[in-house]
C-alpha cells in the first residue's frame, strides 16, 4: 500500500541479491542520495521495466467504451440486493457518459428532450451548475422551436423541467466546493491567535530545538483540554485505494465492481461523495466538482494522468514523492534545486542528518548571516525571516534519516524512482520543462537527475514523517441502527507543522482530520514550558512497552524515553488485569509464568499458559462466526452464538478482558438490530467498562463506545439517561475533535430532539440501568 507491491519488492530484492559485492557496496556506503541514486539506477534493465510494465497492466485505470453497460448492469443487480450506496457507486460510473455519447451518436429527435433533461440532473447531481443551467437552456429553447403537443407526457417533461430549475436556484446559494464548506464548518473554531512564527499553529507554541530531539514545540503558556492548537492543510495528500490488488486476467474481471475509497471520497479534498466527477483521461482519479478536477489537473494530475497504474504498482509512498516535486514547480525552490545539483555535480555539499540539526541544514540551504564574527543558523524550514511555513522548503528540511535505512530498501526506493522518471520522461515530456529544472540554468541538471534525487529523498522521508489521514467510516451490520463507527486511514500526507511534535506512547495531544485539514487539540492540561506530543501509533493504552519500542526503532530509528516507557516496570508474568486469566473453579485471578495456579490458596487448581492461550484463540474464532451471522443479518442465530461465547469467557478470561468486551458490543449490535433497546444498552454499558479500563475515562476510544450508548438510548426513549450519556460523549469527544465533528454535532440533534419531547410514558430509568 504504502510501498510497492509485494511482486516488485520481491523482484528488486532478488536483483540486490545477484549485484555484484562491490556494487552493494557502493550503494552501502553511499554518503549522498545522488550516490545512491546514481548506483542504483544505473542497474535499471529493459528487462526490469517490462516486468514493472506488466504489473501495472493489472490495474484497469485507462477510459473503455463498453465499461458503461457492464456497469449499468451491475448497478441493477446491487440495487435488487438493496446495497444501494455500491449501486449509486456503479451507475455513477456511466450515467452522464452514457448521455453525453448518445447524443453525439444520432440519438432520435423526439427523444431528445428526454435526453437533455437527464443530462441536467446529472450535472446537477454533480454540482456542475452552470453546465446544468446551459443544458436546461438548451432544452427550453428546443421547446421554443417545436411547440410540443398537449400529450401528457410532454407535460409530465415541462412539470419535471420546471422543479430541476428550482432545484438549481436553491442549489446556487450553497457553496460549491468542499474548501469553502470546511471553512463555514470551522467558523468558530479557528486558531485564536494564528502564530507570528509558525504557520497553521497557535500563539500558545513556539518552535524550539533540542540537542538529542531535534526540533519540537513548546508550551507558551498553560494550555487547558481541548485547546485547539494546530490547524494544517496537508501540503501534500494522496488518496489511499484501500485493497485494490491488480485483477487476474480474463474476461469476466475486465472490469472493477469493487467499491474501494476511490469511489466514495475526492481524490483531490477527500470529501466523501457518491456522485464523482470522473477525470477525462483516466478513470481512476474521481472528484467531488468539477472545481476540484480542475484544481487537480492543473497541480499535478496532468502529468500523473497516464501514469495511474504504474503509481499504483509503486504504492502509495512513491505517488506522494512525485506529487512533493511536482507541486515545488509552483514555488521559490531555486536553493533547493542548487542544493541538490551541487551534490549531483561533485561540489562538496555536506548532508549531515543527525538528530542535532541546528548546525546543518541551512548551511547547504545558503540561509546563514554572519554577524561580526558571529554566525547565526536558522531553525531548518524556516526562512530568512525566522518563519516556519507549510511549502516546501519546510517539506524538504524534514529528515531523511538516509544512514539509518538499509541498502537494500535505498535501492529498492532508488530503482523505482528511476523507472518511474523514465516513464515521465516519455509519457510528457513538454510539461516537464515547467519543472523543477527550469528554476535553475539548464547545464546545472542532467535530464531527470535533479526531479530523482528529490523523489528519492522525499520517499525516504515519508517512513518517519508521513502522516495517516483517517476518517470515522460506518461499517457493520447492515439491519442495526447504531452507527458502527470505525476510524480507517483515508489517505496519506505530509503536513510540515505537524511532523514538528515529537512522539510520546502516553500523549497530551489528539489528532483528527477533516478532509485534508489535520486539527490537533490539547488532551489534557498542558503547563507552561512543558512539550507538546503527539503519538506516532504506539500507544500505551494498545502495546506493551516491548512492543512499543520495537515498533518505534524500526520504523522511526529511535529508542522511546517518554514517562510511559520510562516509568513502565517490566510486565508481570500475570499481565495486566485486563488480560488476566480467571480459576474455572473459584473465579479467582491465576498467577504465575509458563505454569499458571490459582491465586485463592484454598483452591488446587493449576493450568499451562499456553493452553489458555489456545483457549482464547478457540473463542476469538467463535466471536468472529457470530459477528459473521451478524453481519448477514441472522440475528437470532448470531445471538445465541454470541451468548455461548460469553458464558466460555466467563469460564476463564477476566471481565475486562478485551475479548469480553468484544462479545458484550456485538451483543449491544445484535439487540439494537432487533429493536430491543433495553437489553442492547445493558450489552453496551458492560462493554464501556472494558473500554476504560483499556483506554481510560478520557480517551477519545471511550468517546465513541459513549457515542453509541447515547443512541441505543435515544432509540429507546430513556430521556434522562439518554440526555446523560449524551453530555458525558460530548464532553469527551469535544476534546478530541471539536464542534465541527460530525459525531457532536449528531449528538446536538439528539439532545435537540430529546428536549422537545412531551414526558413519555411506560419508559422506566431501571429498564436502562446496567
């Protein structure tokens, strides 16, 4: 997903191993990315590219004219199965291409009318107003033209006519584009006071640097929860396709019905939407507008057009570099653009990536000032006047960490660059001269050197400083009505400002993303002059420390010294208590290592830890059949299933195991389904419990679980315990994400409800309490 795909790392791994031991070395010991670069790509064979050719043939991204009817049909059958969002999926992919081609094909005369009126409500659908309001022009003045007869159907046209007009007056009130949404949604919720020196952040930060850390923002001032302190726009996202293998060959896989997040959201804002504007040259790249198709077009997607299923072979990662570079065409790169020729061209420019940056960076950038004798170096990203911004001068600063990366994933990265630049070079090469080499004199660069040593680092970059952008998406059964919400990664990106906070497995900050605006909010109380963190994916709360430091060293180079890791005693041979084991004769806890006995002296009993082990993975198999016959919408049988894991999980696992609360949330799922409210809250509260105990009372986790017990019961009518939960979700949930979360603002609707109630009777609060 995020590198390449598992048949071309194989493929360049396997090359490594046959190269030559001194060409290995080159690219070991390579002190440059120019080095690397050129070692590398010079062992680029005709072979090579074919073989990367053929892998990319299997994503089926180029326009076809029969697609259409297959589709359409498709769409049917989806929608007889009633999975109408995957059927508006598939009819979206052919309707207006369908009309568009008909009229152009002699479509008859009479129909015509008929015709056009379709093309308007697409395109209104679609938001395209002013393409609407031409074609209705078009329609009426064929109206004008061919006085139609009084016949009803011709009436039924002119009434269905008249309210699409309505439609679109009303629709021209309302903004467009997602951008202008988000900034109506964020109304309220700016930064207080927008920062003099960084960018996107809050007067309450300031930028320092560290000898052992680098850079890292700091406490101005105390911070209370839920202070908003940094609001960054990616520089730089790229939609992630989801599962998306290349399709096998044959002709009933000659086209895509599986709907992945390449249909449903933006490729350009990640607004999620059904009615995509498709591009006109490729038909991977969708779009909620037409605005943001342009917008597209002109930054980066002209040039990657052609190129959809060599980027999506090359995975996420390598699109991103390419979108880095080819958006620095529309900025003041010269300096960094000489910086890397001079390395191309042998003029002794030092890289240093060590952790003590202040030194480094800048001098290569040409950004010292000598004062006296005095020399004073800018904080790396910043400009001359001491500002951080969100360009790509600030992009380009973030480190490598070039040393640390073994030589055969520098030489896998470095040969897919170069295949990839091969391919720009012959895919287009006019709008390649509005590139990177045209800010400086043409005999600085060679060719393509100068767009691949810039690919090349920005790759390397992206291990420890790219940014997941996640969504909460509804998932689950499909008869509940409790939203089954679940945060999945909706695209990558880069965002300058917020690749400053430093990593802590317990962090004072939380991190949500609207679109591709990320917002980071205080978690807790933050005194002044204290760090701000952020958690780079090892938390507290879901690894041990073990875990935690590994994960962290092998993805970030780095051994973790936060309070967490630092206080954290070694794990007890017992674990902690919510992954306690229980006696399946006195319920009392087991304790000990490879042999567990029970901690009740009075009891005998004694059991191996490996076979509880295989006990739980026995169980986890039967609640995952039972969330299947949820899922399938067995209700019946899904509850009696799930009830028979429960009374296995008593036997033996503690009551806030993680298990245990997994089998109480899907109980939760399956009442809810079948309208029983009161036993779906009793499941639910039992589940909350385990999710503090994980997560804590604070935890934006703990926010959702108090989320969903807020509808089950609205849904049930429970007016003051509903109302409670409600305050007690939005409190939690504020902190983490803010008013303009979708989920606060769900739960003012409920709260609005509830309180326009008249007094309900036949509803106790004992019927909800647990």
């Amino acid at each position: 997903m995020d590198l390449p795909v598992d048949e071309w790392k194989a493929y360049v791994l396997q090359k490594w191993s046959l190269l030559p031991k001194s060409a290995q070395v080159a690219v070991s010991t390579a002190e440059t990315l120019s080095e690397i670069f050129f070692h590398s790509s010079s062992f680029l064979q005709s072979e090579d590219e074919k073989f990367l050719k053929r892998l990319s043939q299997g994503y089926l991204v180029g326009k076809d004219p029969k697609a259409p009817c297959f589709y359409r049909e498709e769409g049917n059958k989806k929608f007889q199965e009633k999975n109408y969002s995957e059927a508006a999926v598939l009819y979206s992919k052919t309707c207006l291409n369908d009309i568009i081609r008909a009229l152009t094909h002699g479509y008859p005369e009479r129909l015509r009318p008929k015709l056009l009126l379709r093309k308007a409500e697409c395109l209104v659908t679609l938001r395209r107003l002013k393409e609407a309001s031409q074609t209705i022009s078009d329609l009426e003045s064929n109206f004008t033209a061919k006085p139609s007869p009084a016949a009803s159907p011709f009436q039924i046209l002119q009434e269905n006519l008249c309210c699409l007009k309505m439609k679109i007056q009303g629709k021209e009130n309302l903004p467009e584009t997602f951008p202008m949404t988000l900034t109506k949604d964020f109304e309220g919720v700016d930064l207080t006071e927008e920062n003099e020196e960084i960018s996107s952040a809050s007067s309450s930060v300031c930028l320092c640097t560290d000898p052992l850390k680098g850079r890292c923002l700091i406490a101005t001032k105390d911070i209370v929860p839920g202070e908003l302190l940094v609001k960054e726009d990616a520089f730089v996202s790229v939609l992630n396709p989801g599962k998306m293998p290349p399709l096998p060959q044959g002709l009933e896989s000659r086209w895509d019905t599986r709907v992945t997040n390449g249909d449903l959201y933006c490729h350009k804002c990640l607004q999620h939407t059904l009615a995509m504007v498709p591009c006109h040259g490729c038909s991977y790249a969708k779009y909620c507008s037409q605005e943001c198709m342009q917008q597209a077009w002109e930054l980066y997607h002209s040039i990657e057009c052609s190129l959809g299923g060599l980027l999506l072979t090359l995975g996420v990662f390598c699109h991103v570099a390419l979108r880095l570079t080819l958006l620095a065409r529309f900025e003041d790169v010269h300096k960094v653009v000489r910086r890397i020729c001079d390395e191309i061209n042998n003029k002794d420019v030092c890289l240093p990536e060590s952790k003590s940056l202040v030194e480094t960076f800048n001098y290569c950038q040409g950004e010292r000032e000598e004062i006296g004798e005095v020399v004073q170096t800018q904080i790396p990203g910043c400009n001359l006047n001491g500002k951080y911004e969100n360009n790509y001068n600030a992009v380009f600063s973030l480190l490598a960490h070039t040393e640390n990366h073994s030589p055969e994933h520098k030489f896998l990265c470095a040969l897919s660059v170069s295949a990839l630049c091969r391919q720009l070079e012959a895919a287009s090469p006019p709008a390649l001269t509005t590139g990177l080499k045209a800010a400086v004199t043409p005999e600085l660069c060679a060719d393509l050197n100068v767009w691949a040593v810039a690919m090349l680092r920005h790759l390397l970059q992206l291990q420890c400083n790219a940014q997941a952008i996640t969504t909460i998406q509804h998932t689950g059964s499909k008869e509940s009505m409790i939203a089954d919400s679940g945060q999945v990664r909706l695209a990558t990106g880069i965002f300058p400002v917020v690749s400053l906070l430093n990593h802590s497995c317990s962090p004072n900050t939380s991190v949500s993303f609207t679109g591709t605006v990320a917002t980071i909010r205080a978690a807790q109380q933050i005194k002044k002059g204290q760090e701000i963190f952020h958690c780079y994916g090892p938390h507290e709360s879901r690894m041990s420390g073990a875990e935690r430091q590994q994960k962290l060293r092998s993805q970030y180079f780095f051994d973790c010294s936060c309070p967490a890791c630092h206080c954290e005693e070694p794990r007890a041979a017992a674990g902690p208590r919510w992954e306690a084991f229980r006696c399946n004769s006195c319920r009392a806890l087991l304790q000990g290592d490879d042999v567990l006995s029970c901690g009740n002296r009075a009891c005998p009993e004694s059991i191996s830890r490996n076979h509880l082990a295989s006990q739980v993975q026995d169980l986890q198999q039967q609640v995952e059949m039972g969330w299947k016959l949820l899922r399938n919408g067995k209700l019946e049988q899904a509850i009696m299933w799930l009830l028979r894991c429960r009374e296995d999980a008593e036997s033996f696992l503690s009551a806030e195991h993680a298990v245990v609360g997994e089998i109480e949330d899907h109980l939760a799922r399956a009442y809810a389904a079948l309208g029983d409210w009161k036993k779906s809250a009793t499941h639910l509260q039992k589940s909350l419990q385990v999710v503090e105990v994980h997560h804590g009372s604070s935890s934006v986790e703990m926010g959702h679980e108090l989320f969903k017990l807020a509808q089950v019961l609205f849904n049930g009518f429970a007016v003051p315990e509903a109302l409670n939960a409600i305050q007690k979700a939005e409190e939690v949930l504020l902190v983490h994400s803010g008013p303009e979360s979708g989920e606060i603002q769900e739960l003012q609707k409920m709260r609005s409800c509830l309180l326009g109630l008249p007094p309900i009777t036949g509803v106790s609060p004992r019927d909800f309490a647990p």
